[in-house]
C-alpha cells in the first residue's frame, strides 16, 4: 500500500532534470528577490546605452531605428545578466557557502547553473520594460507588435538560446579565477558582435562572427515578428538556425559541466580556488 | 612631510588593491578591450543611423569622429569614477575600513591620495582610445593643439577623479558602493556629450550635464582638437576645475561626516 502511494506521488512530480532546473530556477529569483542590488549594474549598462541609441535615433522619420532600440536593449539586457550570472555561478555558492553542498548533492551541476541561467536570462528581460517606458514616455516612439504569438515565441527562444551560452560561459569561467574581469571585458563586445541595436552587416568583414551566436538570429527573428503581421520564411529560418545552434551549446556545455566537474571532485580545489 | 608620505602611501595602496582581484595581465586586457569595444558600439549605431538617412560620406565620417573622440575621453571615468568609488567598496569587503578610521593619520591626504594613481591610469587610458580613435576610425588629429589637448586630457582625469571621490565619499553610507559605481559611470554616456552634443538632450535634463567635469573637459577637448588653443579653450578648463574641486570638497565632507556618525553607532561597514 506504501509503495502504491509512493509511485502515485512519483507521478506527480516532474522528471528530476526540471525539477532540479526548476528548484535552481526559484532559489535565483529568492536571491533576487531578497539582495536586489545585485540586479541593479548589469541592467545599467544596456539601459544606458539603449537611450544613447534612442536619442540619436530621435530624429529618425521612420521609427524603424526606434525598433532596434527598444529590442536591442531587452537582448543586451538578457546578454549583460546571463553573462554576468554565469561568471558568478560557482562565486556566488562559494560567498554562500553552499558550494560544497551543490557538488555533493546527486543533481547534476549542469542543471544547477542552468536553472539559475535562464532566471538571469529573464531578470535581463526587465530591462526590455524600462527602455518600452521610456521609449513610450520619454521619446514618444511608438511601438506596436505585428504578430504578438511569434513574438512571445521568438522571445522565449532567444532567451533559451542566451542560457545555453550562459551555460557554457559559466562552465570555462569555473576554471579561471578571473571570472569577473572575463564578465567585463565580453560583455560590450558581444553587444556589437550580436548586432543587437544595428544589423550585423555593419560590422563588415566581421559578420561571419556573429553567425556563431544563436541571439543574433533569435533577435532578428523577434524584429520580423515585430514589424510584420505575415512573417516570411526568414522568420521560419532563423529559428531554425538558432535552435540548432542552441543545442550545439548545450552539448558543449554538458561536456564541459561534465570535465570541471570531475576535475572538482578530482582536485577538491574549487572550493578555494 | 608626514601628509606627504600619507598621500603617497594611500595612493599606492588603494591602487595595488585592485590586483587582490584582477590580475596584471587582466588589467591590461580589459585597458585594450573596454574602451575599445564601447567605442566601436557606439560607432557602428551612429554609423547605421547616418546610413540609413542618406547622410552624405563626409557627415557619416564627421559622426564617426565626434563618438570616437568622445568615448576616447569617456574612458577616464572607468579609472576615476568605477574604480575609486570602488575603493570604498573594497574597505567595506575587506575589512580595511576599520583600521583606515584608527589610523592617526591625517584624513585629507588618505582621501585624496587614493585616487590620485587612478588619475594616472585613466590618462593612459584617454591615451590608448586615442590610438584607437586614429588608427581604426580615422580620427585626423592633424589641426590639433596638441598642448591644449594634453592640458585638458590632464585636467578632465583629476577633476573626474575628485567627482569619483565625491559619490567615493557619498558611497561610505551604502552597503553596496558598486551600485553606484555602475550608476555614475555609465550616465556619463548620457550627460556628457560624448556621443551626441548636450543640447539634444531633453530641455529639462541640460542643467544636469554640467554638474559632471566631463562636459566642459569634453567641450575643451573638442575645441583643442579642432585647433583652438590653451587660450581659447580655458574658460571650459577654468569650470571644470572648479566643479571638480567642489566635488572634492563636498566628497570629503560625507567622508568626515561618515566618520563621526560609525564612530558613534559602531557600525563601520553598513551606517
């Protein structure tokens, strides 16, 4: 009869990989919610430059560059956090205290860092909300969705998409003691690399690095759901793109996860490291 | 003497602790990448947006020009802004914060001292996103007065070093100082004419933009650029000392006050 309960509570519950996920996922936004300070510098950056763009782009006619803006400024929001969140994945339980305890436990670190990526990815989001404000407010720019569905869907993507990246960050910056000054020195160019406020045909003979990066075909996706009601097979192909590439990430990140895990266990090093 | 050897003592050690956290070979990366890499942002968005207005060639070239000039010179604050308001995050981590206030030590030389090899640092800066300025973004300093330049370049990473010591100062009363380290460092790109002049800004918002030193350091250099020359552009380096000497003078005001009010609760690291 005991055992009858048990498998019915098994049921119930989601398999272990999102329950682990999930839990990462709440535990990042308790910490949010309970230090929101820490939230504060990595939404300043892509804030402050978003109105920069916004105020050059004021006199525009078109209200085409005003898009750009507006939707740039919610990418590099999700870049500046992910990439922030990542370079202090392991920092952060090692200020807490609980690094020990996270290697310990059966989860898989993998699925520790990425419930807690995809929390940052989504903080990152807000910064999306205040350049709308401001846009709406301060410069009196318009912004209308064509096609709210794909949008939400494109959005949602990108956002797994900058996880996945998040992921393999936090896995190489493990290994560095220089996580935070690694943190600094990608955020900006990964900005302009990603073409988030510019298309990336502006960077000339260095397009085809951006092509490497699944948000630069996330964010052009998500600027084709916004400006057309009746997306093209564009729209179609950089999902296409960026999935594929999102998932190269992950099977990167799980090698990587896998090894620096190993080697902590190995060495008993990361601790103090 | 003995102020002298306090504010070179403070000098050094305030910027040596920088490398409890970032490593030498770091630090230069981040020199070259940063400015760089902030540059040429700011750069290709001004560049899409004349593009993409029909601007005729030597308007876009003039754009590229004016941003590039602009955030070679915002580069300083990274130096005199985030790095000495960050001092007073580090004795608040570190623990130094205590032993700082039980020195005997005369206060005006520890405060002033511990931005000054910040000052340097961000003059190598200006200088490094100067060579950038030219070489990749065709930046002709072919009219300037070089004296003029350097003068203001000088005179911009002091004066900014003492609004650093300013919100430095005001940061004593926050558990966080980096918040404000962010903050300050950033609005810069928005106040100061760096990528667009000061009067495209809201009416309302103007006033603001000349409470930070940038500004008028960012007009001189302009103007030195342009050929003007030490003469000329010294009513811009006459306010700029003066804004930055207020901002000295009001930052160690909140340093003393700050003193007196931990020594009177005892809690140093979060009044």
């Amino acid at each position: 009869m005991l055992i009858l309960d048990l498998s019915k509570e098994a049921h119930k519950m989601p398999p272990q990989t999102l329950r682990v996920v999930y839990s990462a996922f709440r535990m990042a936004m308790l910490h949010w919610v309970a230090d929101p300070q820490w939230v504060i510098p990595n939404v300043i950056a892509p804030f402050v430059f978003t109105v920069v763009a916004l105020t050059l782009f004021r006199t525009d006619p078109t209200g085409q560059f005003a898009l750009y803006a507006v939707l740039g400024g919610g990418m590099m929001g999700m870049w500046g956090n992910t990439l922030y969140s990542s370079g202090f994945a392991i920092e952060f339980e090692k200020w807490q205290g609980t690094l020990e305890n996270v290697l310990a436990a059966p989860s898989n670190l993998m699925h520790v860092i990425a419930g807690r990526s995809v929390s940052n990815a989504l903080l990152g989001l807000t910064n999306m909300v205040a350049i709308l404000l401001i846009a709406a407010f301060g410069f009196r720019v318009s912004l209308g969705v064509a096609n709210p569905i794909l949008f939400a869907v494109s959005l949602v993507l990108t956002l797994l998409s900058v996880s996945a990246l998040g992921l393999i960050f936090a896995s190489a910056f493990v290994l560095s003691r220089s996580a935070q000054v690694f943190t600094n020195g990608l955020e900006f160019p990964i900005y302009i690399i990603s073409g988030s406020m510019f298309p990336v045909f502006v960077l000339g003979p260095f397009e085809p690095v951006s092509y490497v990066l699944g948000p630069k075909w996330g964010i052009d996706a998500i600027r084709e759901a916004a400006t057309y009601g009746n997306v093209s097979i564009d729209f179609w192909k950089n999902i296409g793109i960026m999935l594929l590439i999102t998932a190269v990430y992950i099977a990167i990140a799980t090698v990587l996860f896998k090894f620096v895990e190993k080697k902590a266990r190995r060495d008993g090093t990361l601790v103090e490291a | 003497m003995s102020n002298l050897r306090i504010f070179f003592s403070s000098a050094i050690f305030s910027f040596r602790a920088q490398f409890s956290w970032l490593n030498p070979p770091m630090w230069l990366t981040l020199k070259f990448v940063l400015g760089l890499s902030q540059m040429a942002f700011f750069v290709f968005v001004g560049q899409y947006i004349a593009q993409g207005q029909g601007q005729d060639p030597s308007k876009i070239v003039e754009t590229i020009r004016y941003i590039a000039i602009g955030n070679a010179l915002q580069t300083v604050a990274w130096n005199t802004v985030f790095s000495v308001i960050n001092i007073t995050g580090h004795d608040k981590w570190d623990g130094t914060l205590p032993l700082l206030l039980a020195t005997p030590a005369s206060r005006l030389p520890i405060f002033i001292g511990r931005a000054m090899l910040h000052v340097l640092d961000g003059m190598l800066s200006v200088a490094i996103n100067f060579v950038f300025a030219i070489f990749l973004f065709g930046v002709n300093l072919g009219n300037a007065d070089l004296l003029a330049l350097t003068i203001a370049v000088i005179l911009t990473a002091f004066t900014m070093a003492g609004f650093g010591l300013l919100i430095g100062g005001f940061s004593f009363y926050f558990r966080d100082p980096m918040v404000l380290a962010n903050i300050f460092t950033f609005i810069l790109l928005i106040f100061c004419g760096v990528n667009f002049a000061v009067d495209q800004l809201p009416g309302p918002l103007q006033p603001v933009s000349w409470a930070f030193p940038l500004t008028y350091g960012i007009n001189a250099a302009r103007e030195a650029i342009d050929g003007k020359s030490l003469i000329a552009i010294s009513p811009w380096l006459g306010l700029e000392l003066i804004v930055g000497l207020v901002s000295i003078l009001i930052g160690y005001i909140f340093f003393r006050s700050f003193e007196r009010v931990a020594r009177k609760t005892g809690r140093l690291e979060a009044v």
